[in-house]
C-alpha cells in the first residue's frame, strides 16, 4: 500500500491501545438517582402497593426522598411551635415517570399517612387491557376537612390511577389549593406535587416551601419551577415581613457520592455532577450562553426605561442578623434568588383614561443601530420610565366599585405605545419575566393600535393555555377597547364565556389556536389557512397579521408533545414570504417567553431571526454564528458585540421584576445534599459489588503505570548507550591549547570526572530500573489483591445471599449496573479516523452522491408537478375571467383537461421511473456500503500488520544508528547531540564541576611552581649573603693582619730605638 494511502502510524498505534472506558447513560442516571429499582408494590394506585414496604425500603432505595420527608417533618414541627400553624409546600419532580419523580413522592406522603385529594375506587373485575379503576372522583370539601391540615393533591402528567388528569381535574386541583381564605394554611390541601408537564402556567398561592426534587439542567428551567410560587402577590395571604417581604424558601435535593467509590463514577461527586458528566457539556456554549445573556438584556430596547426596576434590591443583611422575633433563620450557604408574576391592580370604576400617543416618526433611518436607536427611545419614550422603588407592600386589597382594570405598569405601556404597524421592525421579542403580565401587554399592544388598523390577531400556544387569555380580556381587562366602553359606556362584562366573545371585534374571529395547529396554518393543511386566504389573499395568508406567541421558548426549544411540536422551517418560510410579499402591510410577531433560552443559546438567535427580513438575518448555526461573533471561548469579541447589539436593536423588550419585593415572594435557596449511601451500608459496597471494588482497587493503577511508562521513556537508547566516549569531547573542549604539566593535570581532572559521569549515568539507569521494577511489583500486588477482592466477594455473594439481595436493591448497585456501559474507544476512534483514507473517502463520497441524486429526483418530480399545478392554477383564473368570450372560455376548458390529464399521466409515469431508478440506486448504496465494510475490515488488518513491520522496522533502524554512534564517538572531533534529560542535567552538572577543578589546579601547578622559584631565590640570596659575610670577614681579617703588621713593625721599629 501506497504510503499517500496509508493514515498516520502514531495515531493508528494510539487508536489501537485504547481501553474500554466506562460511561453512563444520561437518563437512567437521573431516574435511578431518584428511586432504585421500582415495584408495583411503591406505587399507590396499584393494588400491591404496600406502606409499610415502601417506608422500610426508602432509606436505600432513595436516601433523598427521605430527607425530603424528613425536612418537611422538621420545617411543620418547627412552624408550629412559632406560629403555631404550619404552612403550604410544593413539590417538584423534573421526571414525568410512572416509578420514578412526583408518583413515587406522591406514594411516600400516602405511607406517611397524607391523604391525597382524589380516589378511584377498583373495578371489581377487570382484564390487564382493561381499566381496572373507576373515574376519578375530587375530594369534596367536608370531606377535606375531616383529615384538615393533611391533605395534598399530585398534578401528573402520566396516568393515574390508569387515566389521564383532565384540564377540569387541574382546574379543579388548583382552585382549591389556591383557594382563599380557606386554604391560605391547607386546611384543604397543605402539599401540593407537580412533574415537569405542569412547571409552566401554573400559579400558586401563598406557598412557603419549595422542594425541587431534582437540580434542573439549565437555569432556565429553575427559574419556571419557582415562578410557579412567584406570581404577583401570590403570597399575601401569608404575613408581610416589613423589610423583606415574602421569603420563599426553596429546597434543592441531590446525592452527594462518596469520596471512595468516586473513581467508580466518573469522579463524579454527587449524582447531578454525574448526569452532567454524562451529557458532555460543550464549554463553549455555556460561556456564550452567559455571555449572550448579559448582551442581549444589555442591547434591550427598553434598558434604560425599565433601570429602576431592575436595580431595586431589599437588604438581605438584614435577614441574616434577624433575631427569634425576625422569624427568619438562614444557613451559611443559603443563595438568594428573585422570582417574579402577573402585574395589575384592581381599582374600582378603572383607572384614568391615558389617550394612546402613537410614535410613527421613527426618523430618517428606519432601521437605527444600537446607540442611535437607545437615543431614540430616551428622546421619545421617557414617559414609561419606571420611578425609584420604596419598599411597601402593593398586595394590600382594594375595594373595588366596579370591573377590574388593570393599571398598566410602564413597560406594558411601553410595549403599546413603541410596537406598532408603524414600526419598522417586523417583530418584538418580549422577554419578560415570570408572572409579570405578557398576556396582558400583550392583549394591550394589539388592541391599542393593531386591531384598530384592521389588523387579524392570531394567538398561538400550547393547547392547554389557549383559554387562559380571556381572564386578562374579560376579568383584568386590558382590551383596550372594552376598556373604553367600561369607562365611558358603562359596558358591562358578561358572565357567559358566549356573550363575552360577542363583544371582541372582528380582529378576534380566529379563536387562540395550538403550535400544530399554526404550522398545518402556515403549512396549507387547515381550515384556519383556508380562513386566512378568504380574507388576505393566496399570495400572503398572513398579510396584516399580528402574531402572538406564547411561551415563544417553546418554538425552538422543545418541551411539547410530538403532536404538538411546530414545523419551524414552514414557519419561518411563511413569516418570511410576508415580509417580501407585502411588505409594511406584512405579519407582525409579538414573541412572548420568560426564558427565551432553554437548552440550546442558539434558540435566542433563532427566534430574533424571526422577527427580521429574509435579507438581516443572523446566523442561526452555532459555527457559523461564532466565526462572525465570538472569540474561541465561547465570548464576544469587541467587534462582535458590537455588530451584535447592532443587529438586535429595536427587537428585544427586557423586563424582570424578580427583586420586587413588594409584591413578588423572594427565593431563598438552600441545597440539602444527602449521601447516596451512608457509612453503614458503605460495608455492603465492598462486600458485594465487584465493579466498585475493581474500580477502588483500579484506581492508583493508571497512574502507576504511566509512571513506569514515562520511567521506561527516559530510559532511551542515548542513556543506555553512555560511556567515556559520549563525553570525550569534553576533553578537547577544556584541554586545547594547553601543555606540559597541565595539560596532564587538564586530562587528568577529564578523565576522572568522565569516569564519574558514566558511573552516574548508570546508576541513575539502574536506579530508573529498580524503581520500575518496584512499581510493578505494586501493581501485581495490586493485582493480586484485586484477584483476592473479586474472589472475596463472590464468595461474599454466595454466603451472605440475603444481604446481597438487599444490595441490588440500592442505588449505587442499580447506577452502577443498569446505567452504566462500556464503550470500546479503540473501535470508535478507528471509525473516526479510517475516513480519511482515499479508500474510504471515496465509498463515501459516493454514498454521499447517490443520496443526492435520489433527493434530486424527488424535486425535480415536485418541480414538474409545481410546473403544471401552476399552469392549471393559470388556466382556472383564465376560464374565470370575465375578458374572455364563451368560446374562448371553452377553449380554455379543454386546455385545462390536458393540462390535467398530463399531469396525472406525467406524474404517474414519472413516479414509476422514479420508483425504478430509486431502487437501482439504493442497489448502487447497498453495494457500496458493502464494499465499504469490506475495505475498512480489509484496512484494520492491514494496518495491524503495519503496525508490526513499522515496530520491527523501528527496532532495526534503532540497532543500525546505535551502531554508528559506537563508531561516531570514538572519533577525536566528533561531539554528539545529547537530547536526554538525565544526560543533560549530568553534563550540566559535571561541566561547571570539571572546569572548576581544572583551574584550580592550574592555579595550584602555578602556585607550587611560583614557590618553588621563590624558594631557589631564596637559597641563592643566603648563598650571596653568606658569601658576602665571608668577603666581608676576610677583608676584617686582612685588614686586622695588616694593622697587626703595621702594629708590630711599629713596635719593632720603636724597640730598635
């Protein structure tokens, strides 16, 4: 094979030494992490449930929902003793299971002896098709109050008691719960349970406790489940704390994993931190996520306006020092959080009437940029600033004289006064938050301008909220024109829902319709397009159209029924047909969500897409978004942040009114972790489970053997190979230019200090090797004791079988087991990594192509079939046309039947060559997948074979240049690259060492031949100075000879006298 051919040898080696790794499966993480392992025997609409069973087995089945019974034990017990009364909770499950979440919850109040507030009663035969239960039947109530204070109603979205809730049962259920003064502190129903179906349009009232079952995934859907107790004065049934308000506190329950068999799961340290884990995450996105957030709310239209609002804060210092008398205690690590609702006020006889200015001037530039466009509205729209906020309690009741009439807050008087047919852009984003009155903003923006332009008003949202707009069009009213009536006709509203919806204008005729039913609208399949065509034409159904969506989140980010589910691209395609079709006259959309991101950051783009023309829009992928936008962590850059500001001017209204204190309940988080299993049964974990104990026992064995790996790499050939000849150059690099005497001292000191390196270099060799030796010896007592672990526990598991029953019981055994599997990360990355081959890129090349020719003959067959229904769709008009004579219209008609007769034969006869060239292609696809199998199998063999010549040739090449370097340093001139560390740091070591000793024994050769000089000087200066004496003695001893002569021939001279 071809070298071109053949994909990289180091990534094929690694690709091949991968392990299995162990991975869990998202989902059945969160519902084992919920309850272990279920049984008709936990659940209480079976007819094995059983109490008893249910308490017994739930400390090791679900440790957290005991601690979530035993905190409300703690929280009533404590209230009473203060207050003297207890308060109401609500329970929520993320998990719409029939084993797992709010059923499971629901079972344990019912062996904790709570009453729920419905039966049905067994039929007394019934087969496994049949229902074995009669309909459910709502607790009346008296009966309610003979078990007062302990009752608690379960909103499912699953079936009980084998049927389905219906939306009167939920009416129903909520009323009462709601109801006030009577169940302020549920004396009706105290609890109340909810699953996921039931987090969004739900409110309740006067709730002190919330208990989220689950962490939520993303903070979005946190935010719903606390909205559902945050509704505007939703809680001033309950006493108002002076500087607080209304605390809600909220409770957070997950499983904390202990530190010991943490390696077991993933290193996860509780079972949220699992389920993440599991998800992959990508980081990128939750930093744009962040990012796009604080942006986007930053870019909004009514920043500035709505400041106040937002600012507003009450003083939580003071809730942490609060005394007894305070009533508010708090733990260390309590997280403050706001949560928001509907806004009105009940005034009787209404409110003043404001005349409606319209802003039709939007300046010169249509289309105004950020900072031009936050000019704008300060200049114009100063009016519906919010004002400084006192802290005070606004939920005070009112007697009202009359109908209701809401007071519009200055956003929503904002919202009216700046969207309308007049503005230039297509549609507004209202991302306001929970509760805090979109239906009525809403309901005000279209009947304050729209409606009166002749504008349809089309509401679009879930099917179970459809009805929900006639309490702010009839009861809170905000219909601008009913408004008008009451306050200057003296109109009264009605009580029948059929004489109510007389009064609506024409605008109104097509009633609120679900997501599905707007995609069959905007996909032709419905009566409601039919509808739509009759008043606005073929060419654009939605021309003056207004468009409200509702929970626009939805759109984008699922969390509805497959049934339900919108076909966005028809969507999209239809909105933006209008745009180009009719131009100012097109749809307008009002988009109305409280968390316009749910999952993915990308859902907020998209639904801003909708809202701009075809020709402004942003890119809705995240690839493509990120390489215009964001820098490669996820964040905008400064030139992308700008253009983005630029491009959202003008289509997002941002309000939260969650730090409203005076009439919002404030959140106050706290986490309740509880262990999944507890210092006792830990026992059982190392008696019975052979994964958790192989993982324990596995888990220093990684990382010793990555340090015998990384030991065996320092151990190279270079080292190996070390001698006085890997440092001779050393010799001629300290000793030339030297001779004599030290030149022998240079060689010398050399030599010795060679001799000593090379010892070094193997002892460090040896040393390296003892030490591998060492940790291998580890590993196999490791291994040993893995082998005596696992043989002890199957001999546990055989001799002590009850408790092992017991054990499978739990969660740690049911997480690890029936969640967790393996992955053969050798097989995927071989799959990932063979597609570059020529071999295989061409197979799927190639499959590629044959997908596009069979798409390619689908359209071209609906492009003919467009072609004739046009061409009949023309010839119809023609017949119809009053230009044309008898004669000539019969002509037509005649044209008109071939033209049909040749489309029913062109299509007929092209969908039979269509079926037969559609089947000789998936032929072609089958074969080439065939083949393509074929040669990747053919590949991973001949690319093990590979592998194994590649080593073999390694190893030769290794030998042939060991060779060479024997034979290179024996050579006098020859100085070798040292690239091995240990090498390194011994030749940095002994460089300075040697040359230190040579000078000095330079300077020492110096030192005794200076003295030795010093020495001869000196022995020659004596020898001068005693010959000198010598001389000097002489000449005394002469000169006394002398004067002894001179004497004595005196005294002769004289005697002779």
């Amino acid at each position: 094979m071809a070298d071109e051919n053949i994909i990289n040898i180091k990534d094929l080696e690694s690709t091949f030494d991968n392990d299995k790794t162990v991975a869990f499966e998202p989902e059945c993480v969160r519902k084992k992490s919920n309850w272990s392992k279920t049984s008709k025997e936990y659940k209480f609409d079976e007819q094995e449930f059983s109490a008893k069973k249910l308490l017994n087995d739930m400390s090791s089945h679900s440790p957290k929902l005991e601690s979530l019974l035993n905190k409300i034990e703690e929280l009533d017990k404590k209230d009473r003793k203060k207050h003297g009364k207890a308060f109401k909770h609500f329970i929520f499950s993320d998990l719409k299971y029939a084993g797992y979440g709010a059923k499971m919850i629901a079972s344990a109040l019912i062996a904790k002896g709570m009453h729920l507030g419905y039966t049905a009663e067994p039929k007394k035969t019934s087969t496994k098709k049949e229902k074995r239960y009669k309909k459910i039947e709502m607790n009346t109530e008296d009966d309610l109050l003979k078990t007062k204070y302990n009752n608690f109603y379960l909103l499912s979205s699953i079936s009980v008691y084998d049927q389905n809730m219906t939306v009167d049962m939920k009416k129903h259920v909520l009323k009462t719960f709601n109801q006030r003064p009577d169940n302020i502190h549920g004396e009706l129903a105290r609890i109340i349970i909810m699953d996921s179906g039931f987090k969004e349009g739900i409110d309740l009232f006067d709730i002190k406790y919330i208990h989220i079952f689950e962490p939520s995934v993303v903070s979005a859907d946190q935010k719903q489940v606390i909205g559902r107790g945050t509704r505007t004065c939703g809680q001033k049934g309950l006493e108002f704390h002076p500087t607080q308000g209304w605390p809600l506190f909220v409770y957070i329950y997950d499983l904390s994993i202990p530190e010991s068999i943490q390696t077991g799961f993933l290193g996860a340290n509780s079972a949220m931190d699992l389920y993440l884990k599991t998800m992959n995450i990508d980081v990128r996105r939750y930093y744009f996520n962040t990012d796009l957030e604080k942006t986007a709310i930053y870019g909004s239209v009514d920043y500035e306006l709505n400041k106040n609002i937002h600012t507003f804060s009450i003083p939580f210092a003071n809730i942490e020092n609060e005394d007894d008398e305070g009533e508010i205690s708090l733990p260390e690590d309590a997280e403050f959080v706001y949560g928001g609702a509907d806004a009105f006020e009940m005034n009787g006889g209404g409110e003043k009437k404001k005349k409606l200015r319209l802003v039709d001037d939007f300046g010169t530039n249509p289309y105004m940029g950020f900072e031009e466009l936050r000019k704008y509205i300060g200049d114009h729209f100063q009016e519906y600033k919010w004002t400084e906020v006192k802290m005070e309690n606004l939920c005070q009741d009112k007697k009202s004289g009359g109908t209701e009439i809401i007071k519009y807050t200055p956003t929503q008087d904002f919202a009216r006064h700046y969207f309308t047919p007049m503005n230039p852009r297509k549609g507004l984003l209202l991302w306001h938050s929970v509760g805090t009155g979109k239906t009525a903003t809403a309901i005000a923006t279209a009947t304050s301008s729209f409606e009166k332009q002749g504008y349809t008003i089309l509401w679009v949202t879930r099917t179970t909220l459809k009805n929900d707009i006639w309490k702010n069009m009839f009861e809170q009213v905000c219909n601008e024109s009913l408004r008008y009536q009451i306050q200057n006709s003296g109109l009264v509203i009605p009580t029948e829902q059929n004489k109510r919806m007389k009064l609506l204008s024409k605008a109104w005729r097509i009633r609120p319709m679900s997501y599905k039913q707007f995609s069959n609208l905007v996909s032709k399949k419905n009566d409601f397009y039919k509808k739509l065509v009759a008043l606005n034409g073929e060419a654009d159904p939605l021309r003056k159209t207004l468009l409200i969506i509702d929970e626009a989140h939805k759109l984008y980010g699922g969390g509805v029924s497959s049934i339900e589910q919108p076909d966005m691209p028809a969507f999209h395609k239809a909105l933006m047909n209008s745009f180009v079709v009719s131009g100012e006259d097109s749809a307008k959309l009002l988009l109305m969500t409280a968390t316009p991101i749910s999952k993915d950051p990308m859902e907020l783009i998209q639904l801003i897409n909708l809202c701009k023309p075809i020709d402004r829009q942003m890119p809705d992928n995240f690839g493509d978004f990120a390489n215009t936008y964001l820098n490669a962590m996820g964040e905008f850059t400064e030139d992308g942040r700008d253009k983005f500001l630029n491009e959202i001017a003008g289509y997002v209204s941002y309000l939260n009114r969650e730090k409203d204190a005076r009439q919002f309940s404030q959140p106050i988080i706290e986490h309740i972790i509880t262990p999944m299993v507890n210092s006792k049964e830990i026992q059982n974990v190392g008696n019975f489970d052979k994964k958790i104990v192989r993982d324990i026992l596995n888990s220093d064995i990684p990382e010793l053997k990555r340090k015998i790996e990384d030991a065996n790499k320092s151990i190279d050939e270079e080292l190996k190979e070390v001698d006085a000849n890997t440092f001779k150059y050393l010799k001629n690099e300290f000793c030339q230019g030297k001779t004599g005497a030290d030149l022998k001292t240079c060689e010398k000191i050399t030599k010795q200090n060679i001799k000593l390196m090379v010892a070094e270099a193997k002892q460090n060799v040896k040393e390296i090797k003892e030490k591998v030796k060492e940790i291998r010896n580890t590993v196999k007592a490791k291994n040993l004791l893995k082998k005596e672990g696992m043989e002890k526990v199957k001999e546990n598991i055989e001799k002590m079988e009850e408790k092992y029953e017991e054990y499978k019981d739990s969660l740690v055994y049911n997480i690890k087991k029936k969640c967790g599997v393996k992955i053969d990360n050798a097989a995927a990355d071989f799959k990932v990594k063979i597609k570059e081959h020529p071999s295989v890129r061409k197979y799927d090349e190639e499959l590629d192509n044959y997908e596009k020719q069979i798409k390619s003959m689908h359209d071209e067959l609906k492009m003919k079939i467009t072609a004739y229904k046009t061409n009949i769709e023309r010839l119809k008009k023609i017949i119809k046309s009053k230009s044309i004579t008898d004669l000539e219209r019969s002509v037509v008609k005649m044209n008109l039947k071939d033209a049909q007769d040749d489309k029913k034969s062109m299509t007929r006869i092209t969908k039979k060559d269509l079926k037969v060239k559609e089947k000789s292609v998936n032929n072609l696809i089958k074969q080439t997948k065939k083949n393509r199998t074929d040669t990747v199998n053919t590949l991973r063999k001949t690319v093990k074979k590979m592998l194994t010549a590649h080593k073999k040739e390694e190893r030769q090449i290794k030998m042939a240049e060991k060779k060479l370097r024997k034979t290179l340093r024996k050579q006098d001139d020859y100085k070798e690259e040292i690239t091995n560390n240990i090498v390194k740091n011994i030749v940095d070591t002994y460089v300075p060492k040697i040359r230190r000793e040579i000078d000095d024994a330079l300077d020492a050769n110096a030192a005794k031949l200076a003295e030795k000089q010093h020495k001869a000087d000196e022995a020659q200066r004596k020898r001068d100075e005693r010959a000198t004496r010598k001389a000097e003695k002489e000449k005394d001893k002469e000169k006394k000879r002398v004067e002894r002569e001179i004497k004595n021939n005196k005294t002769k001279k004289n005697g002779g006298r």
